[in-house]
C-alpha cells in the first residue's frame, strides 16, 4: 500500500469491532498463536485492559502492514461481530 496507511481505515471502527469481539485474554490468545502477529504479544503487558490491547494491536497493524491480514481473521473467528462493523472498517 502507498502512503499512510491510517487513512484507508476507520480506526475508530475497528478499535469498537476489537471491543465487541474479544475479551483481552481473547485477543491475547489470537495474537500468540498467529505467525505474522505473534511479536505483538511482547507489546502487551499483563494489566492491559482490552481498551489498551485494541489500540497496540491497530497501532502494530498499521506499522508492519497487517491491517487487512489482522481483518480477515477477525471476519474467520467473529464472523457475526465482523459482519456488523464491516460497512465502516474502511
């Protein structure tokens, strides 16, 4: 992608999508066990609200360029929760 990547997502969409659909240890639980996002939960500490860990995980996505691989599995493991937001993501 070209440019900065923070304006082709509504942020505030996927931080509500991450918010409705996982508890913090579920995100936590999904990031470790991904290949490509697992480095991630090293920026994680123990007491992150979920609040916390929806903004270091867009904040990571953006970074390295996952921000559509991170959204196809939230749409794989909460397809129901995804299909609600999915309209505002971009």
């Amino acid at each position: 992608m070209t440019g900065d990547d923070r304006f082709e997502y509504n942020l505030r969409a996927i931080r509500e999508l991450l918010l409705a659909a996982y508890s913090a240890e579920e995100l936590r639980a999904l990031v470790a066990y991904d290949e490509q996002l697992g480095p991630l939960r090293h920026e994680f500490s123990p007491s992150d609200a979920i609040i916390d860990m929806a903004g270091k995980t867009i904040d990571y996505c953006l970074r390295f360029l996952l921000m559509d691989y991170f959204l196809s599995l939230v749409e794989q493991e909460r397809p129901a929760q995804y299909a609600r937001f999915e309209g505002r993501l971009r």
